[in-house]
C-alpha cells in the first residue's frame, strides 16, 4: 500500500480528515525547506505538497507566482528538490509528499529519469496541473510503475464524462479546485462544494480533497464537514510573503496556522 493510501486508511479509521498544507520548495530560500516541512508534521499536517517553481505557473494566482520567482531566483529545480525530500526522509519515512507543478521541468528531466529519481528520493505522488489523463499515455503508466500516484484536479466546470475519464486515472487522491480562477481566489461556497463531491463519489473510492479557497480554521473546518482532505496553501505563502527574511518567524506563523486548523479538523 502507498504512503499517501495509508494516511487517508488511518485517518479514515480515527475518523479524522487530512490536512494538506502546499509550499513552494526553495521560498524564500532553499535551506527553509526541510525543516518548515517538518515542523509542518509536528503541527498536525498529513501529507505535504511541494510546489515545483517554474516560470510560468499559469495556474496560480499572484501570492504563489510570487513564491515561484523568490524560489527560482536562488536556483531552485527539480533535482535540488528532490535532494530536500530525500533529505526529509532521512528522520520522517511515514508523511507522504506529493510535488505539485508544470510538465516543463519534468519533460527537461525525462520522464523515465524524473520517475526513478523521485522514487528514491521518497516522494508519493505526481499532481501535473497541466497533464490531462488523455496526454498522460506515456508518463502515467512510469510514473505508477515507480510508485508515484498521479493526482489530478477537478474543477467546478468539469463535466461527469471528464470527472469519470480522471478518476479512472487517478490515484492517492483527487484535488478538487473549489473556486473558478487561479490559486488564491476568494469566497468559497460550502454547499455547493458538497454537492459536488457527491457526484465525484459516483465515480471513485479514492479520497477528495479541497483546496482553493481554505484561508483559516473556520474555512477548514467547513471544507472538512464534506472531504476527506483540506489542501492549504497561499494563506501559507503569504506567511512567508510578510517576513520573507526572517525564518524562523516564518517557520512559527505557518506551524501556528496550521495547528489552529488542525483543531478545527478535529474539534
């Protein structure tokens, strides 16, 4: 059984949904990485996403390209980003990792090359925001021959034929994108998000999670009532955004949001 299967099992048997938090790996400076995604672990994440920067993220709004450029100005790629994972699983061999990004830097790579690399590195899943399952022939059966779950988005817009197409594809989990527009959108409709997630669950047992939209403990907790997993990420970012040079500050803000919303989770 994977890493990310396990967690959603376990949780699932405390009766407890998992909390995802997202940063962008190497903002705003590569050494941050680890021990923000471990102290993320202490403060009640489940699974970790690591954002790959690229300098397109066409998919995100301002908060996170911003992330993106900071990461990328200290020579952020791929391969160091892989070293920061295996560096993590050196003490931490149980918090799945997903990388969440663009196909670019994976095509640079080779597919065969990346999915063997991330392999060894320790990373659980693949979340590609430009991969369709229908252009995934080719990388989708390596990745899953190495391990990695390919994880996909669902949008408010997708119809039930493509919801269908992507979860015969998926695995670990599905992301459902609770906002129309780019990361970092607005107001966030609860009902609506539920109703939604029913209809997803005509068509997989995988585990849904939200994200788009979870800006505090209140959010999370109302997204938690409905899915199985809460995916944080620019309320994270803009942490780092406000004190981008002092790191330990950075590394208390984001641990202290996080554990707010843990016991929202929870409560």
């Amino acid at each position: 059984m994977s890493r990310i299967a396990a967690c959603f099992q376990t949780l699932q048997a405390q009766g407890k949904k998992a909390l995802i938090p997202y940063i962008t790996a190497g903002d705003p400076h590569p050494s941050i990485t680890v021990p923000l995604m471990h102290s993320m672990v202490e403060a009640g994440a489940n699974i970790i996403e690591l954002g790959v920067p690229f300098s397109d993220p066409m998919a995100d709004g301002p908060t996170i390209q911003l992330a993106h450029e900071r990461a990328l100005v200290h020579d952020t790629s791929l391969t160091s980003i892989l070293a920061m994972v295996q560096a993590f699983r050196q003490t931490n061999q149980t918090t799945p990792v997903v990388l969440m990004g663009y196909l670019n830097p994976i095509e640079i790579m080779g597919y065969e090359a990346f999915a063997q690399a991330a392999q060894v590195a320790g990373v659980d899943g693949v979340l590609t925001v430009d991969l369709p399952p229908e252009e995934g022939k080719q990388v989708l059966p390596l990745f899953k021959a190495h391990g990695l779950d390919p994880i996909f988005l669902v949008a408010p817009t997708t119809p039930a034929h493509r919801m269908q197409a992507i979860a015969e594809a998926a695995s670990g989990f599905i992301y459902y994108v609770s906002l129309k527009g780019v990361t970092g959108a607005n107001t966030l409709d609860t009902a609506q998000v539920a109703e939604r997630l029913k209809q997803m669950r005509e068509y997989t047992q995988l585990a849904l999670g939200v994200g788009f939209g979870i800006k505090d403990a209140a959010t999370a907790a109302a997204v938690g009532q409905v899915a199985d997993a809460v995916v944080v990420g620019s309320a994270l970012i803009k942490q780092v955004e406000a004190t981008p040079d002092d790191h330990p500050r950075i590394i208390k803000n984001i641990s202290g949001l996080l554990a707010s919303m843990r016991t929202a989770l929870d409560a």
